[in-house]
C-alpha cells in the first residue's frame, strides 16, 4: 500500500496582473491616465507592468498545484518557465484583438483593466509524476462574458479544476453547478481538488452544503471567501486560509507594493490509503 502523498494547493486571482494598495486615495485618475506612481506613509500605487513581481511571490510560495484566475494571457509561458511549473491555459472574456490589447495593457495596465482580456491559468510542479494529461476545457458560459472551467489529470492521477464564475450570484451558482458536474464526471473515481474565484459567499448561499452532500466536495474557505479550494477523495491536512495582506507584498521605493484585490487562498491535502 503507498503512503499517503501531500499536495499543497493555492488559488489566486492576479487581478489582471495589477497592485491594489488598501487605501482608495491611491487610486487616482492621474495614475490610471499618466501612469503617475502615488504613495502613502506605508505604500506605493504603481501603474506599470508587473509580471517579475507576480512571479517573485509566486515563485517563492509553496504549492504543488496553483490555480490562477484573471491572469493575462500573454503571461502564461513566462510565469510557468519562471516558477518551473506545466502550465494549462484556458482562455476567459475579452480576447478578440488580443494582441493588441496586450501591448495597450503592458504600456497602462491600470487604463485599460480587465479589458486586456483574461484566462484561467493552471501551474503545476513538485508532484511525481506531475505533468498534466488529459487536458479539457468546459465552457460555463458565453454571455454575458465568457467563463470557463479548465481540468487536467496529472500523471500522478489526482484531478484539478480552474474556474472563475460570473460576478452576479444567480449566474455565479450556475456555473459553480456546472464546472461541478463537469469535474466529478471527468475525475470519476479519482481524488479532484476544485478551486478558483467562485464569487459566492458560503454564508449567503446553501450551495456549499449542496455540494458536500451531492458530490462529496468539501472545506470551503470561510463564511464571507469567494476564492476557494474544495476537495473530494482527499482529507484535509491544513484547511483552505487565505494569505495576509503582507504575504502578497513587495519592497518598492522603501515602501510597500500590495499585488492584486485578492489575497491568495492555499491548503495542504493528503491522498488517502487504499
């Protein structure tokens, strides 16, 4: 019988690969138009490109499987090489003329915003036998934005799923229901860790608990979370958290640079005997 096996897991909506201090007298239109660096007694808001930084923290966490949403497409081979990661691109909204909107995007991030276009990223590492096969796609929707669910099957056998769900709730459960659906039919008896920014809260909703009880997923991440990591077929050795605001900070100009609105969410599973 093998030993039970670890798998740590984070999920991460790179906010279009943008920073987000906390205070809003930062977030200037001065900034979003001339690309002005504004500052606080404690931060910086910076309007440049900042994929070295998004891969500086990313690199330097720990994570067997990251699960990234609203991240640029033309970041994808870069952050892969950089944290030494197989990466599975599933592209979001917004795309047509994307390479245009990605020049525009690494010249003003902060102008042109989510309008760059996005995707879900999947990155994983460090699992034997950890390369992804049996790639597919799902399509949760095509109006009034594109949402996809990306899942693969590492060699290892353990399954993952990548999804960003709509912003309004009603659409948000539907799609959540469905990427569901879609996953646990293609992991089938395999152990298949779901995660991303779902955009439902457990406490406003009894849809986590329709999960639990109707496919077996469980641990999501707190009452009033939308970025989660729900699990079946693993038991949870470290439940899913979310990272202080200064896990996701950097040193610039003797200050501090938060990245993205969204605080990374990890968790650490186990595969289970027999």
């Amino acid at each position: 019988m093998a030993p039970p096996m670890e798998i740590r897991a984070i999920t991460w909506n790179l906010f279009h690969g943008r920073d987000f201090p906390g205070d809003p007298a930062l977030h200037t239109w001065r900034s979003r138009v001339r690309r002005t660096t504004e500052r606080n007694a404690t931060h910086v808001q910076v309007n440049r490109e900042l994929r070295e930084e998004f891969a500086t923290v990313l690199c330097a966490a720990r994570w067997d499987v990251a699960l990234l949403q609203e991240c640029p497409p033309r970041w994808s081979a870069a952050l892969a090489a950089s944290c030494e990661a197989e990466p599975q691109r599933s592209l979001t909204s917004r795309n047509w003329l994307g390479s245009v909107r990605g020049e525009l995007a690494r010249w003003n991030p902060d102008l042109l915003g989510s309008w760059e276009g996005g995707s879900n990223l999947t990155l994983a590492r460090g699992l034997d036998q950890g390369r992804l096969v049996d790639r597919r796609e799902l399509v949760l929707r095509r109006r009034p934005e594109r949402r996809t669910m990306a899942f693969a099957r590492l060699g290892s056998g353990l399954c993952v799923a990548n999804l960003h769900a709509s912003t309004s709730p009603a659409r948000a459960e539907a799609d959540v229901r469905h990427a569901v659906e879609a996953a646990v039919a293609w992991a089938a008896d395999s152990p298949l860790i779901l995660g991303g920014d779902f955009n439902v809260r457990p406490s406003q909703t009894r849809l986590f608990e329709e999960l639990a009880e109707g496919f077996g997923l469980s641990s999501p991440t707190g009452p009033e979370a939308i970025d989660h990591l729900l699990v079946r077929g693993l038991d949870a050795v470290e439940g899913p958290t979310a990272w202080p605001p200064e896990a996701r900070e950097l040193p610039c100009e003797r200050l501090r640079l938060r990245l993205s609105d969204h605080a990374p969410v990890e968790a650490r599973f186990a595969t289970r005997n027999g």
